[in-house]
C-alpha cells in the first residue's frame, strides 16, 4: 500500500458509463435527447448511443418511480449495472461492469456527486453561472481521478488508499499529526489532512471529506507543485508559493462536525465551541443543494513535492492574511521535514511488499482505509481472490447476521470474517486440495480460520 495510487494497468476496465441529463430539456415528444445530456463520459462514445442510453435510463427510472413512488437506486442490465441518483429534474448515473459490488456502483455515484458539489455547491447555480465547457472539464477530472486512483481491490471496498502503518516509522505519523494540531490553533481553521502521492498519512476529517481534498493530489506536476501555479500566482499573489485557496461547499451534517472539534482559537476567540458552530452555520448556509442548506467553507491547500496539506477553514479564512501567513510559516520546517522522510522510507517499504505464502485485506469502516499485502498492481493470479472478496462484500452487504463465510472452489478457497467495524479476508497460497464434491475433513478451507488468526497478529489485525 506504500506505493504510487496511480499503478493499475486497465484503470478503467470497471468504468462502462457516467452521465447527467436534465430531464427539463426534454419534455415534449418531439424534443431531442440530446437536449438533456449534460455530461457523458466517455467523451467519445457515440452521440446515437448517448441518446439511446440516456433515453433508456432516464425512461426506465421515470416508470418505477411512477409506479412505486420513489426512482431506482440500481439497474441491471445484461452487461452492466447502473447506479441511479435523481434530484429535481437531474438525474446521475453511473454504469459499472456486474461483477462491482451493487454497493461499490451507488458509493462511487455518490463520490462523484459529492466531488461536484463540495468544488461548485449547487448543480443548478453551477450551470447557470459556469460555461458547459468549463464544467465538462471539471467532470472529466472527478471521472479520471475516481477511475485512476483506485485498485481492484480498494475499488470493491471504495476505500481511502492510507500509509501502511507497520512499514512507517511511528514517529513520522506522530509529526504528521501534530503538525494538523498546531495548524489548528490558527483561527478559523478547523480540521485538515496530510497525504502523500495519493496515501493519506494523517487525517482529522471524515472519510468522505478526506476523499475529496484527496482530489488536490490530481493538482500537482511530478515534481510536486500545482499544475497552474503561475496563474494562481497572478490571481492570489498574496499567497505564499505553493499555496491556494479556494471555496468549497459541505452539507450542514458534513460541516457540524468539523465545529465540534476541541479547536483551542474557538474557545480563546468566540467562547464555546457549540455557540461558535450555531453561528457560523446560519452564517455560512447561503446555498442550497437539492433542498439542503450548504455551508460556504474555505480549502486551503499547501503542496511540497508529493506531500500535501489540506485544511477545511471557515469562510473568513481566505481574507485574514495574518492567519494564512500563521499556518504557512509554522508547518512549512514541519512539511518539507515530512516530505524527506516519506520519500526515502516509502521505497524500501514498497520492496517489501512482496506477497509472502497467503493474501490479505483488512478492511476498516469506520474509517474507510483497507490494510493488504496485495500490490497495487494486479496479477492474474489475484484474480481469484479479487473475485471472492467482491462476492462476500456484496453477501455481507446482504446478510446483516453474517459473521464468517468461506467460499472455495476447485482453484481458491477464501476465508472471510466480519465485526461491526471490520472485515477481514484471507487466502492461503496454494491450490486448496480437490475432491469430488463430498466434504473432505482434510480439506484446506477448513483450516483457514485458525490460519487467519495466527498470520494476521503480525499485521496487527486480532481475530481471535
């Protein structure tokens, strides 16, 4: 998991399909599909199968919603499934092949909405005051970053890439994370992350914020800096080098949190941190997305090479010069520190990633990381297991008292446990032992429990 996010040899191979269609366009028998296709991707896909697809799709949601009172979440289809989301006249969709976990499909259209929102807030505002051209472009980064930055095997749990914790050396984690808490002694700033090369290092905000501030990873030239730096040089020149700040837009429930936090500025400047938190969301919440109140925040981003800070800071943040400079000059010693460690000892952890006699993957909900002794890159002989943990996930996902499964077949047998928390998956290498259908009690699948749990201790994963 040390190694760069951006390895997968066929990263599109799961991605069939993403559109927005805007069904106000096309209201009358004689008005053209193609009126109410806001985005397609991919961009080269015939207009005639656009239109037949988007005429299909936006057909088959309006007749179940019709005859049951709510639109589909999911639509199969012989080839593909589709993940549907409707809001007003928009209408999402996302096609992905079938063997993604129906819950990967509706998680990744929800990212890609999420992505949107948070850099444009409303879809409605954002297409009434950007050009069609500039938006296409914003949809083809959300489209490359999610199809790029995922592997197989984080693509079946739609999981954040994160250091592997065994391979780094605990003090640098320690840095990471003190250097987020001193940038929160800064007024206004609430909450923020580090990463590096696509791998969150250390990170104070939820797992779907820390999803889309990884999007600034995407920003960066192989050197590190951002790609339009001379620009933003021109527009911001008050801006340190290296650094930006732009709007972003989170949901009342996305941004309450972030309040919440034990931030030392609110107490010193505002008193408690909850009359801090009810002021600032009847200030901030000017916009509305699908109904829901939207809270104006600032993203300040701070790149180093391959590392960047990101920080969530409230609104007010982009014009206090003072604090902008504050955050700046107390993490950069910090950064560039991190920047060197993490660039000599990530090589070395990569080396030993090598598989040793049987595959792994760790999944954490709560907070959306996945730990494996996978590569990044898959090899055909991964195949098997990939194959298996996306049946299980999606049985799991199914079967809410499920807490042990073990799938086998004539070439793999795959052993797979679950908490409230958690879900852990394991494979011994080696061809389980045939039989002819009958139980055999020497069997190899039958052994895999007790396997996992021996293995795993060194991991730092407890079955017992």
């Amino acid at each position: 998991m040390a190694g760069s996010v951006q390895s997968d040899p066929a990263p599109s191979a799961w991605w069939k399909y993403f559109f927005l269609y805007d069904g106000s366009k096309v209201k009358e028998e004689g008005d053209p599909t193609q009126a109410g296709i806001c985005y397609f991707n991919p961009r080269q896909t015939p207009l005639d199968q656009q239109e037949l697809l988007c005429g299909q799709i936006a057909g088959m949601a309006r007749c179940v919603a019709e005859i049951s009172g709510s639109p589909p979440g999911l639509i199969r289809m012989r080839k593909a499934k589709f993940a549907v989301k409707v809001d007003g006249n928009y209408l999402w969709v996302l096609g992905c092949t079938t063997d993604l976990p129906d819950i990967s499909c509706r998680q990744f259209l929800e990212q890609l909405i999420g992505l949107f929102r948070f850099y444009h807030g409303p879809l409605h505002q954002a297409y009434l005051e950007c050009a069609q051209e500039e938006l296409d472009q914003e949809w083809e980064r959300y489209a490359e970053h999610l199809q790029r930055n995922t592997s197989d095997l984080h693509r079946i749990f739609n999981s954040l890439w994160a250091l592997d914790k065994t391979k780094v050396d605990p003090l640098l984690l320690l840095k990471a994370a003190l250097t987020l808490q001193a940038c929160q002694r800064t007024c206004h700033v609430l909450a923020g992350c580090i990463s590096y090369k696509g791998l969150v290092v250390s990170t104070q905000l939820p797992p779907d914020l820390s999803a889309k501030v990884l999007l600034q990873e995407m920003e960066a030239d192989p050197k590190g800096e951002p790609e339009n730096a001379a620009e933003l040089q021109t527009q911001e020149p008050s801006l340190p080098q290296g650094v930006r700040i732009t709007t972003v837009y989170l949901l009342e429930d996305e941004a309450a949190p972030l309040w919440d936090l034990p931030v030392e500025w609110m107490t010193r400047f505002q008193g408690s941190p909850a009359s801090s938190k009810e002021g600032k969301t009847s200030a901030g919440a000017t916009s509305r997305s699908g109904g829901a109140p939207l809270v104006r925040m600032a993203l300040y981003v701070h790149h180093v090479r391959g590392l960047v800070l990101s920080l969530l800071a409230e609104e007010q943040f982009a014009h206090a010069r003072s604090s902008i400079e504050d955050v700046y000059h107390s993490s950069l010693a910090s950064l560039n520190g991190l920047e060197v460690h993490l660039k000599e000892t990530l090589p070395k952890a990569s080396l030993s990633l090598a598989k040793a006699t049987y595959g792994f993957a760790h999944y954490d909900a709560l907070q959306n990381v996945l730990a494996t002794n996978f590569l990044p890159t898959t090899n055909p002989q991964d195949r098997p297991f990939l194959r298996a943990a996306s049946l299980i996930h999606a049985d799991f996902n199914q079967l809410p008292s499920a807490s042990e499964i073990t799938v086998r077949n004539a070439s793999v047998a795959v052993y797979a446990c679950r908490n409230a928390v958690h879900e852990t998956y394991f494979q011994q290498e080696g061809p389980p032992f045939r039989n002819s259908g009958v139980p055999n009690p020497h069997d190899a699948a039958f052994g895999l429990p007790s396997k996992a749990k021996q293995k795993l201790l060194k991991h730092g994963v407890n079955l017992l």
